[in-house]
C-alpha cells in the first residue's frame, strides 16, 4: 500500500458511509424516551406580544408541556449575545438590542421564537403550536437598510436610536477626498449586494437531553463549532457549568457559515429537557430554515474610485449600509467591518482607501457570516467598480488591472491587511488562456448570427483566510480567540488518532488530515482517525469557518506531529543505542540515517506503552497536544473569468464557460480542492442570476421555500474549467492557503461583468434573473 | 394507527402508523433506515428519494399508507453489505459528495436515470435528469462526471454479460 | 400535516361511494400537489380516496387517432408512449417536462387537470388539443372544464376517469419554467386540430389557462412563427409576482407561442 501524504488525490475515508446512507446526522439521532419539539413563532415582523394562553395547547393530545420566554428568563437563561465589539467612529459602542431565545415582549421579525411545544410525535407538537393563542398588538415595519435609517421608521430596538448599530470608518477620509479631487478620472457607482439564505441541505436539527442524576446536559446539533457552541452556552446563556455540557455535532449536512452560530433552539432544547425531564428534539424544516437561519450579504453600497492620468489607482472610497436584521447575531458585526473593509484594496495598489460603514437594525432575519463573509461584498464591489472604470477609460479589463496589481510582497495595504505571498498575473494569464479571451470576438460574431448576446467578464480576487492572530484579533474587539488545537494519540499497536477542534461538514478533514499524517510518518492512511465534533473527546477547538481548517487546524496538527515524532525518535534512537539527531522516519520506519538499522514505527509506539525500556527520565505513552495560533491570515487569490450567451427574447442567461484560476499555496488534496472551488463558484453563480431573500412591505417572507426562492439545480450551471498557480503561503508550516470560500468570492462579479458586457450597458443588479436581464435589454433599446 | 406493510430492501416489514405519517418518516423512525433523508418541504430537494416498485419517487410526498403493499429500495439496499453499487462507487471515485446530506437521493436518483436512459446519457441529459435533486456542497460537476461514469461502467458490464 | 383517513378505492364506484360517505374527504390520485399542500398545512381533507389502485383508471389506448389516457396514469407513462408519441409528440413532450423524474412517476393527468393549478402544463396541452374530459358521469369539454384559478367544472364528489382527445394534425408546446420552483412561468401550447388551430396558454393568465384567439386566427391563416410577430398580446389579465411581472410574461407568452409553433413544424 502506496502512502497517501499531501498533494494525492485520495478518495475519501467518510464516503462510504454516506453513500451507503449510514451517515449519523442529528435527526438520525434517538434515545429513549425521546419527544419532538415544535416552536411557535411570530406570524408577524413586528408586534408586542401580551397575553400567552398555552391552556388549550397544553390539553391537546401527546403535548408534554408549552414553556414560554418568561419562564425561560426566569430560569436564568441569558440572551444572545454578538461576539464581537465594534466602536463607532465617535467612539461609541456598537448598540446591541436585547435577543431573548424566546420573545418576552416584543417580536421582531416573522419566525421570532414566542414558546417551544413538546409532544409525542411532531406533529402533535405542532397542532399545539397552533393551538396556542398570543395576543398581538402590531407596530409598524421596516426591511431594508436604507429606509430603517430614514428619519420617522419604525423604531426596532430601544437601544438603538434610528436604528443604527453603528458608524464606523477604516481608512484615510481627507487624503481620499484629496486624491478623489486631484483625479483625471473618477469612477462612480452604486452597488447592492442581495440577500441570500445559505441553505445547507440538512436542515439544523438539535435534541437536548438533561441527566438528572448527573445534572448533566448532552447537546446533539448541527453546529460548525461544537466548541464555541459550549463556552458560549455556558459562559453566556447559563445552560450549564462547561464540565456538565457535552455539546457533540455528529455528521453535518453543510453549514456554508450558517452553522457556526448558537441558536435560540439549541438552548432552549436543552433547557426543555430539564424542564420536562425527556430528551427533546427539534428538527427545522425548509421553511423554518428560510426564516430563522442567519442570512447573508444584503449591502448597499456608494463607491467612488480615482484614476491618475495613467490609470493607476489612487484612491478608493465607499460608503457602506449593512442590513444585520433584528437581531446581532454571533459575528454579526465582524462580518461589514474586518471581514469587508479590509479587504477593498483587492489585487491592487491603492494608495489611499477609505471605507464607511453603518450597520442597521430591520424587521428582518438576522443577517452574519456565509460562505465567504463580507469578502464576496468587497470582490464585487472592487470587480464591478474597475471594470466600470475600464469601460469608462477605454482601456481592456486585463490591462487596467494588470497595471494596478500589487506586484512585491509582502505589501501592506492602507486597509490593516499585509498581503505575504501572491501572483496575481499568473492567474490573470491562465485564466485568460483557458477561456481563449483572444478568441472572444469571433465567439461573438457567431452568436449574433445566430440572434443571441455574448458577453465575457473578469473578476480578480483576493480573500483572507484563518483569521488571525488571535491578539490582533482580540484588539480589534473579538471575544474569542482564533487558534486551534490538534491532539495527535498514537497507539499502543501504531495506529493514531488525531483529535482536532476543527469540525468537518463536507471539506473532508477526515481524509485530508489523515493524509497528512501519512504522509509525515509514512503510515497507511486506513492507520489514522481523525476525531472532531465532541466536547468530551477534544479538549478545545474553534471550529470551521472563513477556509481556517487547512490553514490553523493542520497547522496545530503539525505542531503536535512534530512533538510526537521528536519523543519517537528519542525511543528509536534509545533502542537502537544511535543519536536521536540521526534517526528520520520514512516509510512506517524510524531509521538510523545512512546505516540498515531501523525500528518499525509500531515497535516504537509499543516500546512507549510498555515502558519496559524507554530513555531515563522519560514519560511513557506518546500522545501530544498542540495549539497553533497564525501569525498571519492566508491570502488565497485567482482570476475567473465568465462567459454568457443571452437570449434576447426571454433574457436568459446561458452560461457557455466559468474559467476559475486559483493560488491556494499548497494543495493538501487537488480532489478536495476543486471541489471547494466547484461548490464556491455554484453558489457564487446563485447568487449572480437566481438567488434573492424578498420581503414584502409587511415583513412577509415571500421566498420561504424552494417554490419561490431559486436554487442553483445541475442543469443551470456549466461544468468549470479550473487551474492552479500556486505560491506558498509563508505564515504557516505547510505553506497552505484556505480554498472553501474562494469560487463564491470571485465568481458573482464576473457573471455580471459578463452580462454587463453583453447588453452594452451596466444598470443591473444581481441576481440577474431573466425578467430583469430582458428589461435591462429592452431598457438599452 | 393503520398497518403498513412494505417490502423494503427485500425484506418483509411492517409498523403501525397515523395515516398521515409521510413514507420518509415511517422508513426513518419506523423502520430505522436513517440514510433517507429529508431537505424541503415542497417536494423539490430530492433527498428523499427512494425507489417504489422500481422507480424513483419522492418519499417525502407519499403517504406510508399509500405506499403499504409496495416494494421500496432505499440507499440501505441498494448494494450487499459492505459493498458499493457501481454508481455509489462512482460517487466515491469522482468526489460527487461533501457533505453527505442530498447523497442518497441523488444516488438513487442516478441509478434510476440509468435504468431508464442507461447507455444514451450525456452531460446535458444528467443535468436534466437531476433536475428534481439539490446538492448545496458540489455544484454538480463532480455528480455529473460520477453518473456519467458509472453509466459507462455498467454499460461495459452490461456489454459483458451479454 | 393534520389528521386524515386514508381509504384506497378498489374501483370508481367504491371511490365514488367513498366520496359521497366522507364530505370533507378528497380524491387522491398521485398526491405531488395534495400531499405537498397538506404538508404545508394548507389543505385539511378529513379523508383520502386513493385512486391509484383502480386498474381501469390507468393506461393509455389509441384508436386510429383517437387518444384516452386514464386519470391515474403518470405523466412519466404519457412521456414514454412510443404509440402516443407517433401521432402525438408534443403531449408526451409536454408530459416529459412536467416537475421533475420522480414527480412524473408519481403525478398523473387526472390529478393535475383536477386540480388546474395556473402554472400545470396538462391544462394547456388539454385545453389546446379541445380535448374531452370524461368523469365518473359525464364528458366535459376542455373548453367548459377550466373556469379558474384551481378551479374547475367538476361537482362535488365527480372523479375524472380519463381524457380523450383527437390528435391533431400539428401540435407543439414550448414552456419557460420559473426559476425556482420549475413550474410553468408561462407554457404555450398550439395545435392544429380537425376543428381549427387552438393557442392554449398556462402560467402567465391571472385566472388560470386560457385561449389566445388573436394567436389562433394568425395561425390559421398562416401558420407560421412570423404570423404572430404582429399580434399583440395583453398584460392586463396576466399575473405579476416576483418572478415575472405581467409585461415580461406578456412577451413570453409570444415567444413560447412561436417556439411552440417550430417545435410542431
């Protein structure tokens, strides 16, 4: 058996149990004595909430009991709480309105939990979800950003005056506008950033069971971050002290960012459980995840971008409006700041930036992190604004940005951000060539023969991955700490576990980090486990979000490996009588360099456990921990480039090619990889032409289901064309950058600059639907 | 509570549930077959498909009553134990899952779009023939490749059996 | 999903006795749109009367042109009818393109007309074809049976058994699905038949299916995509939602007209 280290293309471990349908997620759990839950939530977007009568619920077949807000207040049970603190320009704090798990008196959007049910069967919880009466008093609603900071809206939060969460500023406003004055060309536009819902496939489900002889509390959820979920349960909410909450997510069905946070469900089931004294779980359904899950995007945004006669960049300024919904959920308020703002320097020199940003409060769901977080808002904004200016200038899209590209690193941007490793024209380079960008004009002409629209668009990347270090990040107002930590458990027979706090739920860590293990002590990869996804078995971890896995968790890893195999090389070299600087391990074997002596590493690794002849002074057993904290983020970059064919008559978008060149430093897994990049780019495209939260002026939900809201399905997307121009990244031991947000970063921008291009004009904003890409047609003739 | 009885992955069974309990649900938490799975609630997602009396459906839009007499597969039978049908060992070689989740419906819907159109598929008719399965995690390309591969194997085996 | 009795009817009279015994029941044929419905709590049957088991209620049989395919057969059966498709493509075409693979082995013609939702494609090919709509009492024109919005000629507790139409000497069906849930967002159906052109239209008209006359008498004079490049199409009686406001489907209505029209040659 071949060893299977970094850069193979391994099959995954874990596929045969989800191919075989053996997969564990949530709702595939049951224990004994178990009941379901159901929530009853708000009908309405606004409104206080007076009298609730469970009577006639209560009475009603199987229901166990209805618990409401008061209740669980009077528990002691915390509000939510937003992990991370921004100051407004004036000094001021962020202002955070009061989110109860369950509404005490107000309800502020529809699905605002009001009071959970417990019963026998689901749908006996749920008759008695509707058989509970609240009376209602309704106020008035708003849902977009820009209306809720008008004088006279709705007032949604008292401790939020207009609405407004906070004012904040990065960058240099006078020697912007300075730069903005002395300009030989100024590029303006406005861009919106719709509001998506992230859509995992398995809806979150948790089942919260209390131990009353232990006073111990396990939670099942589908969470991207065990870990968190527990301190902040514990620290915040009050569930329980963290020695009594076990919280584990077992298999999960893709998070895209939606999963990372700790919902009002997961504290509430618990909190049920001990109530009622049975196990309860709560699983969503579609709707209820369309209307509670924390959606993404939703910006409004004023960009001003300056040109010197020679088409360098000078200055870039934006002015920035962010919908975070009723609520601040976990790292809402990161999301418009560092995770935005600090990436609008791009690829691209600028010597001057400034970004102002105000986020605001809307009877809407709360808005955080998906799948690219605040770095998908920068690329488009940055994307679209320079191929404007391009069109503007009369210059090609490559040449304008190949005479902005930040060409020697490392390179601080004016934006906090100090970019270490990059090659930004040779992804621009490949990506043109696999498109065959010269040959565009002929595709052209044939699609016009042929009565159609073609268009072709760029757009060049750059993200921050791994966020880090967690110093900086605490300066910057974090509450948590962006490590991670690795526990490597070599056994008694050689085979090892790797305990990592980073959580798999699609990416594949369960091959990936086996492999590189593998690959470092030349062992069969079937040798090695990887343990994520439970308290009780991983001391600590931060989990997995904004593409750190790779980056911070092998790295902990590594850090751990290192330790492990420094105390096998001291029994090695013990057992063999040799200097332990001589001993190197290959191929499942530490061996005494330029001699034939060698021990197999199942030898070394018994020789630890027995402990019948180990160095003097030495511990047996070999299992060692690590915690790895970056000293850097990683800065994945690349070039996609789209290209479209529009069908004049019903303004439909055809896709004929997506090109994407991608710099993600080392590849542990090209398999892996790609299909980031294929997963990313598909909801990237989603987001260009099909994808759009809607509210109706009541605060309705209109897209609540896959009848109304538009998901990419296999027959809208092309296959994609996808290459590599790799420069490792230096600020982590295996050189790798984060891949899982890229293809959603980078492609929406270059739909759109494709479809701008093809119909001559660039009023349009995403998504990109038929009807509006016919009325944008009908509008240029 | 009605009497339903199935024959599931060749096997006699049968459990007592309300006549509104949904096919998905009854093979979930009746008979203990967690690998259906559901994603939506307006018959769109896919991730509950099955295949009743040959053919694929969604169990999610079926009664367990109406279904009672008929012969269902779900992923669980669909190969011997421990064993991977051609197109679930396609799904592995070609990376056509992440997550997991819309897996078993897309299988079974392959192995379905293969019995029906086995030997004549090409891209465009696997995309179309996926049309009733969402996959949030892959963008398809890999299932695509996946389904496409396992159709040419299993045309080669059907070439070598003949 | 609220409580409910399920009861499967062995023959049409069993099911119309079932019927009749239970008011507030309903007949259950494929389910894709009852069962989802009810799912969703927006429909509370006391009873079901599963039609599914009835053997005369499913299959499709040709005589000469004439064409009668039962209430219970799946639109996955009408899709692959080579017999069917040899006189009449664009209805198999049409049946191949309903919802998505596991839906047509599921959801039959009976059910979808039954229910005549304005965005099902069955109601278009029918109402093109002027085809005949036989029930458990009486046949019903094409032309009386769809009178609205999920609404139709049919009287409390009448059960279609089948449809019969002619087949017509061109017939073709173009449809632009809407782009999340597939359905029709607007579906146009042109047949010429033994007694005129017919231009039926699904998806786009606020009260459901109808006929286009200005489409038919451009057709019938030349029938020819071009033919209808003139003829104005009103926006005032089509439905505006989020997808599609009456103007876009207004112009899809004509060019899912004319790629009918080439699609029946």
């Amino acid at each position: 058996m071949g060893v299977e280290g970094i850069g193979a293309r391994v099959t995954r471990k874990e596929d045969k149990r989800f191919l075989t349908g053996k997969g564990r997620y949530t709702d595939d759990m049951t224990v004994p004595g178990m009941k379901y839950a159901c929530f009853v939530r708000s009908p309405y977007a606004h409104a206080k909430i007076g009298d609730i009568d469970a009577t006639a619920a209560k009475a009603m077949p199987g229901v166990i009991d209805v618990l409401d807000g008061k209740q669980l207040q009077a528990d002691g049970i915390g509000n939510l709480i937003c992990g991370w603190m921004i100051h407004s320009k004036d000094g001021s704090p962020m202002k955070m309105g009061a989110w109860h798990p369950l509404a005490v008196d107000t309800v502020r959007y529809v699905g605002d939990a009001i009071a959970i049910v417990v019963a026998d069967s689901s749908g006996e919880a749920r008759d008695a979800a509707e058989a509970v009466v609240i009376d209602y008093e309704q106020l008035p609603v708003v849902t977009e950003a820009v209306a809720a900071l008008a004088s006279g809206a709705p007032q949604i939060h008292p401790e939020a005056p207009g609405n407004l969460i906070f004012d904040w500023q990065i960058g240099e406003p006078d020697a912007v506008d300075e730069a903005i004055a002395a300009a030989a060309h100024v590029t303006e536009i406005e861009i919106l950033n719709n509001r998506l819902s992230p859509n995992p496939m398995e809806p979150r489900a948790t089942l919260g069971i209390y131990d009353t002889a232990e006073d111990h509390y396990t939670c099942y959820t589908t969470s991207q971050n065990p870990h968190v979920a527990r301190l902040v349960m514990s620290a915040f909410y009050n569930v329980a002290p963290e020695n009594k909450l076990r919280v584990i997510a077992p298999d999960v069905g893709g998070g895209f960012g939606s999963k990372i946070y700790i919902y009002p469900e997961e504290i509430i089931c618990l909190w049920a459980s001990k109530k009622t004294g049975v196990p309860v779980k709560w699983t969503s359904d579609r709707t209820e995840a369309f209307l509670t899950d924390a959606h993404g995007r939703d910006h409004a945004s004023k960009v001003k971008m300056a040109f010197d006669a020679n088409n360098h960049i000078t200055a870039l300024k934006v002015d920035t409006i962010a919908n975070l919904g009723a609520y601040m959920s976990l790292f809402s308020s990161a999301v418009p700041t560092y995770l935005y703002a600090t990436l609008l320097s791009g690829q691209y020199t600028i010597p001057a930036i400034h970004a102002n940003v105000r986020t605001v409060y809307t009877n809407t769901v709360p808005v955080d992190a998906y799948r690219g977080a605040g770095r998908p808002e920068a690329t488009y904004l940055l994307e679209r604004t320079i191929e404007t200016a391009a069109r503007e200038l009369g210059v090609s899209p490559a040449e304008l940005r190949r005479t902005n590209f930040i060409r020697s690193f490392p390179y601080q941007t004016p934006v906090i951000m100090n970019y270490d490793a990059g090659d930004y024209e040779a992804s621009l380079n490949a990506a043109m060539q696999a498109a065959d960008w010269a040959g565009f004009a002929a595709r052209r002409s044939q699609s016009e023969a042929r009565g159609k629209k073609r268009g072709i668009g760029m757009s060049c990347y750059i993200e921050a991955c791994g966020i880090a270090p967690s110093a900086a990040v605490g300066s910057l107002g974090a509450g948590v700490g962006l490590w991670e930590s690795a526990e490597v458990r070599v056994n008694a027979v050689g085979t090892i576990e790797v305990l990592t706090g980073s959580h798999s739920h699609g990416q594949g860590h369960e091959t990936t980090f086996a492999q590189l293990v593998a690959g470092r002590l030349g062992v069969p990869i079937e040798s090695i486990s990887i343990v994520h996804g439970d308290t009780d078995k991983v001391q600590m971890g931060m989990g997995t979000y904004g593409s750190r896995s790779g980056a911070v968790g092998m790295s902990a890893v590594v850090k751990a490996l290192d330790k492990v195999e420094a105390k096998a090389k001291k029994i090695a070299a013990h057992l063999m009588e040799a200097s332990e600087e001589d001993i190197v391990i290959e191929n499942g074997e530490l061996k005494v360099a330029g001699t034939d002596k060698s021990v197999p590493w199942f030898q070394v690794a018994l020789a630890s456990y027995t402990a019948h002849n180990l160095p003097s002074g030495m511990e047996p057993g070999l299992k060692e921990t690590a915690f790895y904290d970056p000293s850097n983020f990683t800065f994945p970059a690349g070039c996609y480039i789209a290209e479209v064919e529009i069908d004049p008559d019903t303004g439909e978008t055809d896709i004929v090619q997506f090109v994407a060149a991608d710099d993600f430093g080392n590849i542990i897994n090209p398999m892996i990889v790609e299909g980031q990049v294929h997963g990313g780019i598909a909801q990237g495209i989603g987001q260009a032409l099909l994808e759009n939260v809607q509210y109706d002026a009541n605060g309705q939900l209109l897209t609540a289901s896959y009848m109304d809201y538009a998901m990419p399905r296999a027959d809208d997307l092309p296959s994609f064309t996808l290459s590599h121009q790799n420069t490792p990244c230096p600020s982590n031991p295996l050189g790798i950058k984060g891949c899982g947000e890229a293809g959603a970063i980078g492609s929406p921008p270059a739909l759109i600059n494709a479809i701008t291009d093809a119909i001559g004009h660039n009023k349009l904003t995403m998504p990109a639907t038929p009807m509006k890409v016919w009325q944008a047609l009908h509008a240029a003739h | 509570m009605t009497k339903v009885t199935l024959t599931v992955n060749g096997r006699a069974m049968s459990g007592e549930c309300e006549d509104r309990t949904l096919l998905v649900h009854f093979i979930r938490e009746k008979l203990g077959l967690t690998g259906t799975h559901v994603g939506c609630d307006t018959t769109q997602c896919g991730a509950c498909v099955v295949h009743m009396d040959g053919h694929s459906v969604k169990s999610c839009s079926i009664l367990a009553v109406q279904a009672s007499g008929s012969s269902i597969t779900t992923i669980e039978g669909l190969a011997g134990q421990g064993e991977l049908h051609p197109v679930q060992a396609a799904f592995k070689e070609h990376h056509g899952l992440q997550c997991g989740f819309c897996t078993p419906g897309m299988v079974m819907t392959a192995v379905d779009l293969i019995n029906r159109e086995g030997g004549t598929l090409t891209e465009e008719t696997v995309r179309a023939g996926l049309e009733g399965n969402i996959c949030r995690c892959t963008g398809y390309h890999n299932i695509v490749k996946a389904i496409l591969a396992a159709d040419a194997e299993m045309a080669t085996g059907r070439q070598a059996a003949e | 999903m609220y409580a409910t009795s399920y009861h499967r009817a062995s023959s049409v009279e069993d099911a119309v006795k079932l019927k009749s015994a239970n008011e507030e029941g309903k007949y259950l044929s494929g389910g894709m749109t009852l069962i989802a419905t009810m799912k969703q709590r927006l429909a509370a049957p006391s009873d079901l009367i599963d039609l599914r088991h009835i053997p005369v209620l499913r299959g499709i049989s040709i005589d000469g042109r004439k064409v009668t395919i039962g209430a219970a057969t799946p639109h996955a059966d009408v899709a692959a009818s080579r017999e069917l498709a040899a006189i009449c493509p664009a209805i198999c075409k049409l049946a191949g393109h309903i919802g998505d693979p596991h839906v047509r082995h599921m959801g039959t013609i009976g059910g979808s007309i039954a229910n005549n939702d304005p965005a099902a494609d069955y109601p278009a090919g029918l109402l093109g074809l002027g085809a005949t709509i036989v029930t458990d009492r009486r046949s019903i024109r094409a032309d009386d049976f769809f009178t609205g919005l999920f609404d139709t000629a049919l009287e409390e507790g009448e059960m279609v058994t089948s449809v019969t139409f002619e087949a017509p000497e061109k017939a073709g069906y173009a449809k632009f699905n809407n782009p999340a849930s597939r359905f029709a967002m607007t579906g146009v159906f042109v047949a010429k038949t033994a007694g005129g052109v017919r231009v039926a239209v699904t998806g786009a008209g606020s009260s459901g299916v109808f006929r286009h006359p200005g489409f038919e008498q451009a057709l019938a004079s030349n029938w020819s995509a071009d033919a209808l490049g003139s003829v104005a199409v009103d926006a005032s009686n089509l439905m505006s939602d989020m997808h599609a406001n009456a103007e876009y489907r207004a112009n899809l209505v004509k060019v899912m007209a004319k790629r009918a029209v080439i699609s029946a040659g």
